[in-house]
C-alpha cells in the first residue's frame, strides 16, 4: 500500500530519493538494518519516511 500512489515509472526516483532521505536523516535506522535489526520503531520510521516521501511526489 504504501507505494500504491507511486507510478511505476518514477519508483526509481522514489527508491533513490528514500535511500537519500534516510542516509541524511536516519543513519541510525540505516546502522540497525545493516545490522539484521528491524522492530516497531525501525519500521515506524521507515513507514513515515516513505508516507512523507509519497506525499511530497505527489504534489
């Protein structure tokens, strides 16, 4: 669901412009995946993330 607004031909851009947001904005998530951790918060963050990032493609 989370991808559903996103045309198929701008995921790249969508998957690009995630990776960036969370290298600049949550290294810590990034670590803990790395890390083979992954619990309520990680995904919280990651969900949110991803929600504002559709958002703003969206506009």
């Amino acid at each position: 669901g989370l991808l559903s607004k996103i045309p198929v031909k701008n995921v790249k851009q969508f998957e690009a412009e995630f990776l960036t947001m969370l290298r600049n904005k949550h290294k810590d998530v990034l670590d803990a995946l790395k890390q083979g951790k992954l619990d309520d918060t990680i995904t919280g963050t990651l969900e949110k993330v991803a929600a504002d990032l559709v958002k703003s493609l969206d506009n």
